[in-house]
C-alpha cells in the first residue's frame, strides 16, 4: 500500500501518531504497519516536538483537540520548524475555521474521525510521496506569516457535506498567498461569503474588503467606480474621485458577477492584473495598486470566451485558482444545519420565546430542490418567522418555492408549464384522483424510468434525498427495471 523509499531503498519512513487517546494511537499503528514503515504514537504536543527533534518524522498525524498544545498550535510549531512538514490534523466534526485555519498554517489535509477509517491509509501515502519528492528535489519554502482569523468568517458558512469541506479546505489554501482567485456557482450560493473569508483569514484582514457587482451598475460608471476619475473627465464629474482601487490599494477589491464587465473595462482590468498600474477616467497619470483581486460568476465563462464576450487573457489572469461552490440541492445534509443557523439567529433578534422546527418541516426544507440556493433558504425562513402564530415552525409555514421566480417555461407541444399542470389538474380531478399523490406517482415513475432505476440519479432529478425516493418506490409500488 505504501511506496518504498525512493532516496533510500533501506530506510523506513517514518508517520508520528499525536493523540490523547491511547485506542486512536493503537488503532493508527496496527492499521499503518508496513514493512517500510515506522509508526510511533505519543499522546501529547510536547513529546511529539521532543520525538521530532530527535528524528523528523516523514508524516505527523495530529488530533486538533489535544492539550495543553493544542493540534493547530503543534501544526505551526512544527511547520515553523520545517516548513515542509507534512501534517495531517484530524478531529471529530471539525468547526469551518479549524479547516480554514489549518490549510491557512500549512496542513497537508484535514480528515474527519468519522471517516478516518477508509481515507487515512490514502493520504497517508499521497504525503508519503510528496515528502520523498521534496527531499528528492531539496525544495526548500520561507515559513508562512500567520494572521488571526475571525469568527465573523464562518457567517451563512456551515456545512458538512464533503463538497464544503473541499471548499473551507481551498480557502485555508488560497488565503495564504495574493493568487488571483475565481469563485464559481450558482445566484445565492454565497460566493461573496467565501470572498469575504478569504480575506478575513489572510494576511491583509486588517486592510479593507471592497465589494463591487458588476452587473449593478451601469457601464459608462463602472469603470469610474472601480479606476476613479478626473474633475471633469466626463458630465457631472464637478471633483476628482478615488476609485475603489484606490482605496483598497492593500486590501482586497471582489468582482462580484465579473460575467458582466464590459469589454471595454475588461482591458483596463487586465493591465492592472498584469502590472499593477492604471489611470484615472480623464487622467495621465500612472497609479499602482497592491489589491488583490477575487472574482466571481455563476456563467459559463469559457463559453462566454468562446462567443467573443470575455477576454480570453482576462480569463486566464483571473482563474489561477478556481473554488466552485456546489448547489445547496447537492448537498441537501447541510439543510438542516443552515436552517437551524437562519432560526437561531432570527430568534435571538425577535422577542418572545424562540423559535424551533418540527421534525416535519425539517424534512419538507431537506426534500425541497432549493433553486435559489441558500439565499432563497435563508429568506423562507425569515419569512415563516415573521408570520408564524405560534414558536414551533410546522410544514405549512414554510412558504417552499414562493420565494423564488416562477418562470413562464415552455412545454413540449406548446403552451407554458403553467397551462400543462392546468391540464394535469383537470386530468387527475376527472378521474377521482388525489392531485397530490397522483403527481407523486407519476414523476417518481417517470424519473425511475428515464434514469433506468439509479435511485441516485432519480432523487437528483426530482430534487428530493434517496431515503424519500425509497419510500415513494415502496408506497407507490413502483417497479424497479433491472439492470444488466
């Protein structure tokens, strides 16, 4: 399972255990034996760094939650030291700064107790062989500075499901360095939130955080909004006026719907990615800034390169590092957790006792498809909050799809969806049916078909979890085909 030794084909590597618990430290042992490995376990901070001065361990495992040194301050003193250290911090549920931070201080990976079991002997390897390639290169790095990270970070930031941890990983990654950054997904999955984090946890928290919506305003004024302008450069111009570059010369200036940027600013905006230099609307003068750009888009910006909408050089200079946000449909088990956050922070702000959800409509918002994202999510409930009689949130005080657009779409053989569910209204109410269950029945057959049975891909579909699929199969008696 483990690769043999590329420098010397005699040595063991070696992959230090660092937990207060002695099964953890047992279990890791017995589990990554091999012949050309060497596993030693200590349950404490202060005999991990006393082993490791006497011989630098290839691979450190680390429990986060440890003391009197806790796993992220054992991260920095050994990162400190060597700043090729490979370390992996592990934990049971892991908070979103603990992930951020540790990639911000240099952790090779972060893994959940919960699933070390099936991930550790991987990693494991994978650090193995980027240790031995270092040593083999002699690549030598500078020690990250480090920076206090906020709290305020994690606001409308909480997920479990492995897609978000990907992404609190890529942001711990990303705030060290002043990369340009490009974040993708669709309207109201909080991109702006993730722009915001990475700078609340890099080097420039201190500076100033500038949002700007490329989309918001108009063109003849974006580019004054972002490059400032001359007294005079154009009507109304009465004084000079900084520009948002200006006054985030050493901060951070986020491009939000960056899809939008005329092509005309689109060019100014790439002579500062290239060489930190502008002008003012209607001026000569040549001014620099430091600020780092992070961007953000729910197009398809290589599709709007290919169509001649967006440089193709402009796209290049922003997407040096690229974080997709996925749909909050994809990842329905961070429902709840949201929906409890928006509660809890809407209760505190109202008076009275506070509010709760009943365990129904906790299964109503996980079921939902959710098309506006966590945006529409966190509306629904504010909304609910407002009007609800009573301090338990039951299903019918969700108001589900009532907070987002309902477009006039088409259907197949003519006609809006609109007059086709008029249709299937009448339909169903002609033959005595029950409107409700009919539509059960009949789209969750249907999905089973045109999925040809993968209950995966049925329940992405109908926008609802496998486990509600499951029990439509059962209820409705709904014939599985057999695959293969």
């Amino acid at each position: 399972m483990f690769p043999e030794p590329l420098m010397n084909p005699t040595a063991k590597q070696t992959i230090l255990i660092v937990d207060p618990e002695h099964d953890f430290v047992e279990w890791a042992s017995e589990h990554l034996a091999a012949p050309s490995i060497e596993v030693v376990g200590v349950t404490n901070g202060e005999e991990a760094l006393k082993l490791n001065e006497e011989k630098p361990a290839d691979v450190v495992v680390v429990e986060l939650r440890m003391g009197p040194m806790s796993g992220m301050q054992l991260l920095q003193r050994l990162r400190g030291k060597d700043p090729n250290a490979m370390v992996i911090l592990t934990t049971g549920f892991p908070t979103t700064s603990a992930i951020i931070e540790s990639m911000k201080y240099g952790a090779y990976e972060f893994l959940r107790k919960e699933t070390i079991t099936f991930e550790i002997r991987a990693i494991i390897e994978s650090a193995l062989k980027a240790k031995e390639a270092l040593n083999v290169s002699d690549l030598t790095n500078t020690p990250s500075r480090r920076a206090n990270s906020e709290e305020a970070a994690q606001e409308h930031f909480i997920g479990n499901a492995p897609a978000m941890q990907e992404v609190f990983k890529m942001i711990g990654r990303v705030s060290r360095a002043d990369a340009p950054v490009m974040i993708t997904g669709e309207s109201g999955v909080g991109k702006e939130v993730v722009a915001k984090a990475i700078h609340k946890f890099s080097l420039r928290a201190t500076r100033e955080f500038v949002a700007i919506n490329c989309a918001a305003i108009p063109q003849n004024l974006l580019e004054s909004e972002l490059f400032g302008h001359e007294k005079g450069a154009f009507t109304g111009a009465f004084s000079r006026r900084e520009g948002r570059f200006e006054q985030c010369s050493k901060g951070t200036l986020f491009l939000d719907e960056i899809g939008e940027m005329p092509l005309e600013v689109q060019s100014k905006l790439l002579r500062v990615l290239q060489e930190g230099q502008y002008s003012r609307v209607g001026g000569n003068d040549t001014l620099t800034t430091g600020a780092r750009i992070l961007a953000a888009t729910n197009k398809d910006l290589e599709a709007e390169v290919a169509a001649g909408r967006f440089r193709e050089d402009l796209f290049y200079r922003l997407n040096v590092v690229r974080i997709h946000i996925p749909p909050l449909r994809e990842r329905q088990e961070d429902v709840p957790l949201l929906a409890r956050f928006f509660l809890q922070r809407l209760s505190s702000a109202t008076a009275g006792n506070p509010f709760r959800f009943s365990q129904e409509a906790l299964e109503s918002l996980t079921d939902y498809h959710w098309p506006g994202n966590v945006r529409e999510l966190e509306n629904t409930i504010q909304r609910a909050v407002v009007l609800a009689t009573t301090s338990v949130l039951l299903p019918s005080n969700l108001p589900l799809g009532q907070m987002s657009p309902s477009p006039k779409a088409t259907v197949k053989g003519g006609g809006t969806a609109s007059e086709a569910i008029d249709l299937l209204f009448e339909s169903a109410t002609k033959q005595g049916e029950e409107l409700l269950p009919w539509l059960e029945r009949e789209f969750t057959q249907r999905a089973m078909e045109r999925t040809n049975s993968n209950q995966v891909q049925a329940a992405k579909l109908l926008g609802i979890t496998r486990a509600t699929l499951r029990k439509r199969v059962e209820r409705f008696n709904i014939v599985e085909k057999e695959v293969g």
